[in-house]
C-alpha cells in the first residue's frame, strides 16, 4: 500500500485549526494558498472524457489533509508566498499523491477511501490504474511548466516513492524489519514531503541553503507524520483517525508498535501470540490485541520514536532564519509529536 494515513477532511488541517499559537500573517497567508491550490486542484483533474473526468476528481472531491500543499505553503513563506508558481508546484505534490491512491486502493482491493466507495470497487481495477496514471502525467505536465528542475525533482520522487512500495511488497527480505519499516516511509511517504517543502522554498525564491533545509526538514517530519498517523489508528477511542480504531491490526498492517511488540523481550505473552495471527478478523480477539497494544511498552517506544523524529527535523530548521515562519514550522513539529498522547 502506498499510504496509510488517516483521513480528515480538507481545510481541517489549516494551520489555526491544530490550535497552535501562529502569527496571524502566516495563517493567513496559509490559507490563502491552500484555498487557491483547491480551486486550482480541480481544474488540473478536468478531462474531455467525461468518465476520466468522474474518476480523476473522485479523490480530490473527497478531501483529505493536503498537508503536502501546506508544506509548500508554509516553505514559501521564506521567499515570496504570493509567487504564481507555489499554487502550481503544491499541485504537482497533491496530483502525485492522489495518483498514488488510486493505485494504492487497487493493490489493497480497499472498498473505501476518504469515506467514499474507493474508484477501484466503483469502476473496477483497469479504470483506477488508468486514472491514477492520468493524474500522474497531469502532475509531469504541470511540472514541465515549472521548468527542468521541477520536471527532475518530481521523477526522483517518484522512483523514491515507487522504490519504497516495492520493498514494501517484498518485505524485509532477512533485514532487520523495524528498520525495513523506517525506510520503507522515508522512501514512499516523507520523500514526497521532502519535496513538497523544497519546491515551496525553491519558486518562491528562497535562498539555496534555505530550501536544502526545508527539504531536510520535510523528510524527517514526513516520517513523524506517518508514524504518528499509524500510532492514531491504535490509540483514538473514535473516529479521531478518520477510520475506525485498529484498521491497521484488523487487516494486519505491521505498523511499528506491532513490530516493537514482536520484536520486544517483555512483550505480554498473548499479545504477541495474537500479534502473530495475521489480520484479526475477528471482533473479539481484535478487541483485545487492540486494548493490549494500546497498554504496552511498544506503544511507548513507538510514540518516543515519534518525538525523535519530531525533534530531529525541528533541529534541520537551524539555517533558517527566525522568525514567525520558522516558530510555524517548530509548532508543527510539537504538534505531530504531540497528537497521539
């Protein structure tokens, strides 16, 4: 699967809406982008074909974060933010990663996304394929008209991307399996998140030095972000997630608590025993493992994880200058750290 995150819908990721104490000019910059990132999102999914049309904005109509748009946002906020190009590089990220959702829902055979029947269980796999690769060529051509290095940077993200899933599909392959599960999210999760900062400093202007930080920041923040959205799955009594409660254990997903645990010498005995069953279909002993993960060493470890993830991208931020921009990027480092308790 390409992503795992849980869902909320668009415009609930607004950098007031975390709650965070942000300098009013940054938020609304912000959400000024964003809100023209959206309306620009539609036209970019538009097709003559009225089908390709239907499919093509299936996803995009049924929100999600867009916290890749954000970073870009929130990256040009070290140049020019009003600059054109920002609105059209957060759309190269956002149709990449729809595209990759689409693709995703196939390979899983999910019959839901975004709380919405998945384009795969409404128009069949063949059509999702297609479709997904519509929005990538969508996301190359708008690319191209950022010029070379946008075209460039977008195809090694996405050999990143397509790296991370296949070793995801193969597995660990007598690697260590925690640190398989690590760089399978670098590679098909935080490199487009990485990119997504980069290209908001780089057409907004921002200095070289500046931008390489912002991407440095990108990939470690990406990696939090997943994992913490992993770690929601198990703790949130409620639709918090956006899916319901232990998704990930019902169709055995081996998020990282679930690996700790396995991997852990003071695992409880039946936890692990019903760690090692595969997907928990079934409703009672799904119930347990849930209320043991959610009260074992593991988790612990996974949230420490989290945070040091957290902490290592709030330390890529030092060439940047200070300011409220740089205190947006810090509060959202403390808030990914701090949203699975």
């Amino acid at each position: 699967m390409w992503h795992r995150e849980s869902v909320v819908s668009t415009g609930d990721l607004t950098l007031s809406s975390l709650g965070l104490d942000i300098d009013p000019s940054v938020d609304a910059s912000v959400s000024a982008t964003l809100a023209a990132v959206e309306e620009a999102l539609r036209a970019n999914v538009a097709s003559a074909d009225p089908l390709v049309a239907e499919a093509a904005r299936h996803l995009a109509d049924a929100g999600g974060k867009r916290f890749r748009p954000m970073l870009v946002a929130l990256g040009a906020q070290f140049g020019d933010p009003r600059s054109p190009e920002i609105i059209a590089a957060a759309n190269v990220v956002e149709l990449t990663h729809l595209a990759t959702l689409y693709h995703d829902d196939v390979m899983d055979e999910a019959p839901v996304r975004r709380g919405a029947p998945s384009a795969n269980s409404r128009w069949g796999n063949s059509v999702a394929i297609l479709v997904g690769d519509y929005l990538f060529a969508q996301a190359a051509d708008l690319a191209a008209s950022l010029g070379p290095e946008a075209v460039r940077l977008q195809a090694r993200t996405f050999a990143r991307l397509v790296h991370g899933q296949i070793a995801e599909t193969v597995g660990p392959r007598g690697d260590d399996p925690i640190e398989h599960h690590l760089q399978v999210i670098t590679e098909k999760t935080a490199s487009l998140i990485a990119t997504s900062a980069r290209f908001g400093g780089l057409f907004s202007g921002a200095p070289a030095e500046i931008v390489e930080a912002l991407a440095n920041y990108g990939e470690t923040i990406g990696i939090a972000f997943q994992l913490s959205d992993d770690l929601l799955d198990i703790a949130s009594e409620s639709v918090q997630s956006g899916k319901t409660p232990g998704t990930d254990l019902r169709e055995g997903v081996p998020t990282l608590p679930v690996l700790y645990a396995l991997a852990g010498d003071d695992t409880d005995p039946r936890l692990r025993e019903l760690l090692t069953l595969g997907p928990l279909v079934d409703d009672d002993l799904h119930a347990e493992a849930l209320t043991l993960l959610r009260e074992s060493a593991a988790m612990k470890r996974a949230r420490e994880t989290v945070r040091s993830y957290a902490e290592e991208s709030r330390s890529a931020l030092a060439p940047l200058p200070d300011g409220d921009a740089k205190r947006a990027l810090e509060a959202l480092c403390d808030f990914i750290a701090d949203r699975t308790g």
